[in-house]
C-alpha cells in the first residue's frame, strides 16, 4: 500500500485534485485493485502524450 502511495504521490502535480483524491481513498479503504487500475490508466494515458498521440 505504501508503494502505490509512493507512486501516486510521483504523479500528483499531472493530474486533477479530485482524481488524486480518489486515487487516495480508494488505497486508504483497501480497494487495491481499483487504485492499480486508476494509476495505470493515467501512466498509460501520460504515454501516449509523451509520443505525441491525442487520441486515448
């Protein structure tokens, strides 16, 4: 749990407040998974930025 915080707080300053937010309370109520799967779906979508692509 604490390396998915670790890695949300690294993305922090790329993403909306209230995303972040969620992110945050679905780690602290257990929800694992749903925080993974948040987390990929921004690195994934930053990626994508970084090679120049607009469509997600």
């Amino acid at each position: 749990m604490e390396e998915l915080m670790k890695e949300l707080n690294s993305i922090k300053k790329y993403i909306p407040y209230n995303t972040y937010r969620t992110i945050k309370g679905q780690v602290k109520s257990g929800n694992v998974e749903a925080a993974r799967t948040g987390i990929n779906k921004i690195k994934k979508r930053a990626e994508g930025q970084k090679h120049g692509h607009t469509c997600n």
